[in-house]
C-alpha cells in the first residue's frame, strides 16, 4: 500500500456489551467507531478493527481478506520457544548461558511481540515497548488472554504503549533489543500475513532518523549490550562497528557490548 493512498479504518465492537470498549480504542487510537448496528457498513473501510473477547484487524475482501491477531498460545511461536539456547536471538542477547547475569530485557520495538514472548520464556524480566497504539492494542489483547490461560511468560512480560525513547524505565535494564524493521527500506517479500499487515500499517510512520535515535538512547539505557536486527546483507544501523554479530540464512543479529558486556 503506497503512503500516499487514504485509508479508511473502522473500530467496530463485536456487539453492544464492547461498544464502550470500541469507543475508548478509537479515540486512543485517532480512528472512526462504527456501532454495532451499523456493521452493513464495515465493508467500506480498508482496515476493520473488532473489539471483543479479543481485539483483532481485518484487512482485504472477498478472497484477500485477511485477519491479523496476537496470540502467544500459537503453535509456531511455542515451537519457537521450544528451540531454547538454539535460537539466534536468544544467543545474541547472551542467554543461552548457563549462568548469565541478565535479568532484565527491554524490546523497544515490540511490535506483535513474538521476540517479546520468546526472551521472556527464558525466564528473565521483559518490557516491552510498541509505539502505534493499535499494535499496542492487539499486543494487550494477547497478554490478557496468556495471563487468564495460565501461560507463565505472561508473568515476566510488561507491555508499555509509546515511544521508547521517552520511556523511564522502572528497573534497570542490562540488555535493549531493537528491530528496525524498516531502516533499510520496504522488505520485498513478507514472511507473514501479520508481518505484511505490519508493513501495511507502519511503513510510513518510522524514518531512518527516528530509528538512529532509538539506538542512542538504547545505549543510554542498556547497562551491558544492544541487540539489533538487521536483514542479512543490510548497513549496521550504528556507523559503530558492532563487537560482534551472530548471522543466519536471511538476517542477522549485530552485539554491541557495553559497560558491563561480561552478561
């Protein structure tokens, strides 16, 4: 979707007992809510947000249709949960040691939270930032079902909606994780539908000058290293060379040890 397109977008509550919920998310989040009894009228708009037991987006119609929503219980993601030390990105944040000293994580660009989840698996603290509230919303609406199902990362997982660069952090933090999913430009292909829904809304709202000043103040904030994502063949975020950098088959993860690097 071109920035230049409009886009219509809808709050829509699934019935009458959400229809408070689907006001206070729209004015949160600068949108139109269309009641309940108007849904005849939800086809009209490029993005419908429905706000009910769960909160989830629809985009498309007819065949392309599709339905975005976080849900830390997918079989995927405790698969990935499952591969333990093995990860790259778990490695990367240095806690595939035995007896590493971290204990708090931040991801500061949380976005549908799966990198989120996975380091809090671990058993370490993470806060985790997501600056569009209606990422926010879907990333709350995941965490408050986790935490009735009884899901223990759910536990160890703190949500926080807005820009991370202006957040003070309520305990200190050893290692800040970033993927800047956009710095290098749009990426040709989505892995994902919620990946592709995430290109679709976000790619006009983050520039290389935002990002550059997110990693400043993640080394401010971070007492022994900064994570950062990057594609495989893409420009170090940071014109510091990283110390070091852990590399798979289509991205990488580039270390920048601190302070306190030893975690």
């Amino acid at each position: 979707m071109s920035s230049t397109t409009p886009r219509r977008i809808g709050v829509l509550a699934q019935d009458s007992r959400y229809a408070e919920d689907a006001d206070d998310l729209a004015r949160r989040i600068g949108l139109v809510a269309v009641r309940a009894e108007d849904e005849r009228l939800v086809h009209d708009f490029s993005f419908r947000v429905f706000v009910g037991t769960e909160i989830c987006v629809y985009s498309g119609h007819g065949r392309n249709e599709r339905r975005i929503a976080v849900d830390f219980s997918a079989p995927a993601l405790q698969q990935r949960v499952q591969t333990g030390s093995k990860d790259l990105l778990i490695r990367a944040c240095g806690l595939h040691k035995e007896h590493h000293q971290v204990r708090r994580v931040m991801d500061a660009t949380a976005g549908f939270g799966n990198d989120a989840w996975v380091l809090a698996a671990t058993g370490v603290e993470v806060i985790a930032v997501e600056q569009d509230p209606l990422v926010g919303a879907l990333l709350r609406s995941a965490l408050n079902r986790a935490c009735s199902q009884g899901l223990a990362a759910s536990e160890r997982l703190r949500l926080y909606t807005g820009d991370a660069k202006e957040l003070n952090a309520p305990a200190p933090i050893d290692v800040v994780y970033l993927d800047p999913m956009f710095s290098a430009g749009r990426r040709k292909a989505a892995s994902s539908k919620s990946m592709s829904f995430l290109q679709d809304w976000l790619h006009d709202k983050y520039s290389e000058q935002d990002q550059q000043a997110l990693f400043e103040r993640a080394c401010d904030v971070a007492l022994a290293r900064v994570v950062v994502k990057r594609s495989a063949k893409a420009e170090p975020l940071s014109s510091y060379p990283p110390t070091f950098q852990i590399k798979g088959k289509t991205h990488r993860f580039d270390v920048y040890q601190l302070g306190n690097g030893s975690v």
